[in-house]
C-alpha cells in the first residue's frame, strides 16, 4: 500500500504546533485520503449560504455536522442534521447546527459546518466501528465492532494489536459476535469483507506511522456489498502517545536471567541464625534445598550464619556473586543495592515490602534508579522469592520444594504463590520454576518469558498476573514463546468496573477486559479464567500429545455423563464429531443393543472391561478420530482401579505403535474413583474425579495452543 505521509506530517504537525488536542472534519478528511480511506463527497461550508452550495454541488440528500475542535461528540450537541434534501434545507440546517452548538458550549470554536453526502443505510449496509486506542498497558491497539449511535451499549467489538497483517484484520471482522450479520441475514447480501478488511488495515498502518494519533473513529462506517466508507472521522491528537519505552534487547534480558536462574554464587544481605527471620529462612532454604553454588551471607555483625563465614559487606565476599537475595527492610535496601552494583551483582531479589504497594513511590523509583545505574535487575520487591529446581536453587523465605518437573509458574501475589505451591505438591506436579514478581518495578512476564523460551528444563510457562507493566512487549514475547511453547496466563480484574474517560467511542470500549482477552488471544496465550483452571492447565497440558486435527469423540459408561461431558465441549470451543456410517457400525459391534453409538458413544454402565477396551482402541485406530473424552460410571462390573489400569494399558499399548491422541478422562463413582483418577495421571492420561468440565477444559485448552502453534499436528 502506498500512502501520502507527507501530507499527514503537515496535518499533524500543524495541529501540535496550534497545541490541539484534535483534528477537524476537513484535515481528517486529508488524513484518510491519504491513507485511500474511502469517504463520502463532502466540503466544509462557513456561512448558511455556501451550505446551500455546496449541497446542491454534493447532490441531494446529505447530512451536515458541525466543525468544532471544542465538540468532538457531535450528536449530543445538536451538531448533526441528515436527510438536507434540498438548497432551502441546507440553509435551515446550517443555522440550526450553529445556534445548537453555541448552546451547548458557548466558547466553542466553530470552524463552520461540514456538508456530506447522504449514503444509503438499512438493508445490505451494516454500520461498523474501526478505531484505534493508545492503550496505557498496550499502546496502539485497532477495534472492530457493531457502530452506529449505539456503540457504546452493544459492546460488540474485537481488539488487536498495531500493526496488523492482512490476515489479522481480517480475522477483526469475523471475531465479533455478530459476525453474521456481515454474511447477510434476512435476505440481506454480505458485506465486502475484503474491503473492510482493507480499511482495517490501513487504520492500522495509520496509527503505526503516526502514533500521535492517540485516539480515532471511524464511526460509523458503512458496510455494504459494494465497499465500505467512513462517514464520520475523529482523531484526537496527543505527542506523548507517540513516546518510546525503553526496553531491553532479548539478549540484554537473556543474559542477565541466565545469571538470575543459574547463579554461581548468592549472596543474602541480613543473612541470620535468629529463627523466625526472614534472612534465616532463606539461608536455611538455600543450604537445605542443596544449592551447590557458592552461598554467602551478609550481616554487619560478621562471624558465621549457618556455619558458613559471614562478610559484613557484600564488598568484601571474596569471590564473583551473580545474585542477591535481600533480608533487611525497605529502608537499608538502597545502601545495599550501590554496594551490590559495585560488586557486579547480576540480579537484586528483593522481599522487603514497604515500597509502591504501600504508596512509597520514591523510596521505590530511588531503587530502580541505583539498579540501573549499576546494571542491576531487580526482581520484586515485595516478593517471596523464586524456586529454580534444576540448580536446587530455594531461594525464598517460604517452604522448600524439590519436586523437579518440565512447569514454571510465576505469581504477582505471594498468597497465590503460595497455592501454587502446595497445589504443585499435592497433585505432584513436578516444576522447573516458581518465581514471585511482586511490585514488578523491573524484572516482569516479559523476562520470564524469554529466560523460559531458551530453558531446555521448561516446557509449560503459567503465570498469575494482575497487571502488565508493558503490555506490548508482553504480547510480542508471548507471540514468539507460544509458537514453541504453552503459555498459560490468569488475568486477576476481569470484571468491567466501568471504561476510563475517553474522547472517542474507541477509547471508552477500550477501557474494559476485552482488550486483555483478545490480545492474549492475538499472542497465543492459553487464558484461564481462575486458580484452578491455571493449575489443572499446567499440570495436564504437558501430558497431553499435540491433536492431529479437530474430531473429537466421547466414549460414556453414563448417559448423564455425555450429555454434561457435550456441553462442557462447545463451552471449550472442540468440535465433536459427525460419525460416519461404518464408523457407527464399528462402534455397534461393542456395545449392547440397548446402548447408542453416535457421538456421544454411550456403551451404559452395566458393560465389562472388555467394552471399554475394544471401544478405546477402536477410537485409538481410526486416524479420523483425533481425541477421546471417556466418561466412566462407578460400577461392581468394571470398579475404578479395574477401568483406570485397563485404560492406562490400551493407552500406552497403542503409544507403543506410535498411535498417540489425547486422552482425557471424567471419573464418576464412590471415593475410589479418586485413587483411579490419580493412577490415570501418573500413566499419562488426564483424569479427574466428580467433575465433567475439568478434563474437557484442558483437552480445550491444549487444542488452543495446538490451533495458534500451527497447523494441528504439525
């Protein structure tokens, strides 16, 4: 695509050298056209004389809308008049859109009132909004949705990252809920959803080229089987949205957690042999949990803590030291800090509170500015520390752990940290990682992330997040890390508690949960919409071979069961599949007459392990069944044990030939089930007891990474 830059750097420079903070009608009107934004014929009258004018050169009807940088929204001041269908009527409608807008701000500077054409509305044409937000997490970030008046209410919109390929604004189009309205109903011809694609994405190469375009609507715009046109274009101009964030490069950030996950040596400033303190709690974790790096602790005191030889400084440890773990309150942190930049500390972790969570601001940016002066990387503060199992590395105030697994799992919240924990203890689930954020006031997800891509001992990242601190770099992070690996994320704050104020429709739909989720989305992180759902992601996720394609079909004991276990499909985004005759056939020769094959396969819980294992391995072999879901039925014919072994042998029988689905399993029964569910996990199948939804959520789960990793299979 080729754009007139030129002209929308005259455009824009102009408007902050005025000091606006808008455009008016006739330079946005420049701006699209330089972008080959379509919109209608129009022209921009200053007296009610050359309204009729240049009515009557437009062609009858139009509409005519006040011009005023002071009145942005234009149809709550009166400022709009359509259907002008004649010279007398434009007149009429000039003077009426002047006096409205002088009453509804007195002050305001009204440039003149600007004369467009009519377009036809109703029937094929669909009014759709396409804006762009500067995002205060995200930057710019372009929305597509339902437009019109009621915008605002219908909430019927669907948000991306800028720039956008063609593909992805396309994508914007068919992401909607009502997407169908722009295939045609009622009689209706779709919508040129090239065009609109189109027009999306020159909106997003726009903003990308100019990102002091802080705010713009294009709302509404007509969409029609012909095309589509921007009838009304507001953009809000701002030279700070256009200001770089200073970042990192990858190698910068692999270089330095390199040091922070794998040190030689750790330091621990308020290093104590008092019991109950938190400098004793982490050398006790750091020497119990065998650590075999080099451990030094630090007290002004001297003499030993642990009966290793304590320094009073970490200025006089002999040796290299790649991280410090801090003990001392908030306070003493910045001394600490100077002595460790000069020591050449890769990494500060620092526990204290007392800082940003406590409205101590300052005493907080004072620490960041020591760090980077010295090129330092602090994690937290605020924070219990970090677990890195493959060093035997324990260094946190908190209870040990040495379950070593392929997870990592990060948590701003100590308290959520700490269920991650014993939820990983409890279920078994074995980790690489477990890190604490806290105030984030430097290291964050984006971090962890580019360590996680290039740790060969991690294979799942889930992380607990209540904010991002750059959102963008997050996004762009996760994008890469989830082509290789899962990337699981729980967004604490889902729920709207009202859009921020904005100056533009885009603005105030922006300021909800709805631009996390689709970004998320956008990034191929796997969203989980509770504690729960993370963890039992993270722990089933890696057991679960890639899906060779969409065909999933659930093997029942229960008809109750294959009912609940179908809804909880559709609520996972899985396709069930439509089986066809012989397959339905092949099923029927397992199961008793009064059973029913079809999709659920319902073999009724009076059957012996036999129909189990000849429905299973049916399922296994045929290449068009892509995933199984079983739902088993507690019964004295086939107990849990006897169905969790003969399950866990047909699996495993089969991965030996290299037929390899995922399995998932719901467990309905007597507390035995419990012990079964369990067998089936350590056997590679993912089983839970009680619960229908659970299994199928992470079969749904592992299915959305496989769609954004690539080609399903591949």
């Amino acid at each position: 695509m080729t754009y007139d830059k030129a002209a929308v750097r005259t455009i824009l420079d102009q408007a902050l050298a005025d000091g606006r903070t808008s455009l008016s009608a006739p330079e946005a009107k420049l701006v699209a056209d330089a972008y080959g934004i379509p919109t209608p014929g129009e022209g921009l009258a200053t007296t009610a004389e050359g309204a009729a004018g240049l009515a009557a050169e437009i062609g009858f009807p139009v509409v005519l809308k006040i011009s005023s940088p002071d009145i942005l929204h234009k149809t709550d001041a009166g400022g709009v008049i359509v259907g002008v269908d004649s010279a007398a009527a434009a007149r009429t409608a000039y003077e009426q859109i002047v006096a409205n807008a002088k009453a509804y701000k007195a002050d305001a500077d009204i440039t003149g009132v600007q004369v467009q054409k009519m377009l036809v509305t109703g029937g094929d044409v669909q009014e759709v909004i396409v804006g762009s937000v500067t995002d205060q997490t995200f930057g710019k970030v372009v929305a597509f949705g339902l437009g019109g008046v009621l915008v605002e209410v219908l909430k019927d919109v669907t948000f991306r990252l800028a720039p956008l390929n063609d593909a992805e604004a396309r994508e914007m189009i068919d992401g909607i809920d009502a997407h169908e309205m722009l295939e045609g109903v009622r009689g209706a011809k779709p919508v040129d959803k090239d065009a609109l694609g189109d027009l999306v994405k020159r909106l997003s190469d726009l903003v990308t080229d100019f990102p002091q375009f802080a705010e713009v609507d294009l709302n509404p715009v007509l969409a029609g089987p012909d095309g589509a046109t921007a009838v009304d274009f507001r953009i809000i101009v701002d030279a700070e949205a256009g200001k770089e964030v200073e970042r990192y490069s990858q190698d910068e950030i692999l270089t330095a957690m390199t040091r922070i996950m794998k040190p030689r040596a750790v330091a621990v400033i308020g290093a104590s042999n008092e019991d109950g303190k938190i400098g004793n709690s982490v050398m006790k974790n750091l020497v119990n949990g065998g650590y075999a790096g080099d451990i030094y602790p630090i007290n002004p005191k001297g003499g030993e803590v642990l009966g290793l030889k304590a320094f009073p400084s970490i200025l006089d440890v002999p040796g290299d030291v790649d991280v410090a773990v801090f003990a001392v309150p908030a306070k003493f942190v910045g001394g600490a800090l100077e002595q460790c930049g000069a020591k050449g500390v890769a990494g500060a972790i620092l526990i204290p509170s007392g800082f940003a969570e406590t409205g101590e601001h300052e005493l907080q940016d004072e620490v960041v500015a020591i760090a980077r002066k010295h090129d330092v990387r602090i994690l937290g503060p605020n924070i219990y520390g970090y677990y890195y199992l493959p060093e035997s590395l324990c260094a946190t105030f908190c209870t040990p752990y040495d379950v070593r697994g392929s997870v990592a799992l990060s948590s701003q919240s100590g308290g959520i940290g700490m269920a991650i924990l014993g939820f990983s203890r409890s279920s078994r689930m074995g980790v690489s990682a477990i890190v604490g954020v806290g105030n984030k006031a430097d290291i964050d997800e984006d971090d962890l992330l580019t360590f996680f891509e290039n740790d060969d001992n991690t294979n799942l990242i889930a992380m607990h997040l209540e904010d991002l601190k750059d959102g963008r770099a997050f996004a762009e992070t996760a994008a890469r890390v989830s082509k290789k690996k899962p990337v699981v994320v729980l967004k604490a704050g889902r729920t709207d508690l009202g859009a921020r104020a904005a100056s533009s429709h885009t603005g105030a739909l922006a300021g909800n949960d709805k631009v996390y989720d689709d970004i998320l989305r956008q990034s191929g992180v796997v969203r989980a919409p509770g504690l729960n759902e993370m963890l039992q992601y993270a722990r089933g996720i890696p057991l679960l071979p890639t899906p060779k394609g969409e065909n999933v079909v659930i093997i029942t004991g229960a008809g109750g069961s294959g009912v609940l276990l179908s809804d909880a499909c559709v609520d996972a985004g899985l396709t069930l599949m439509d089986i066809p005759d012989d397959l339905d056939a092949a099923f029927r020769k397992f199961i008793p007459p009064f059973g029913a094959a079809g999709n659920p396969v319902d073999i009724t819980g009076g059957e012996p392990p036999s129909t189990y294992r000849n429905t299973i391995a049916l399922g296994l072999t045929d290449e068009r069944i892509h995933a199984l879901i079983l739902g088993y039925w507690h019964t004295i014919v086939t107990p849990p044990m006897v169905f969790a072994k003969l399950v866990a042998e047909v699996v495993e029988e089969y991965r030996a030939q290299g037929i390899d689905k995922p399995v998932v399993a719901s467990l309905s029964g007597d507390v035995e089930v419990e012990e079964a569910a369990q067998y089936l996990f350590d056997h590679g199948v993912v089983a839970y007891p009680y619960t229908t939804e659970t299994p199928v959520q992470v079969l749904g789960a592992k299915y959305r990474w496989a769609r954004n990793a690539g080609p399903l299979g591949s």
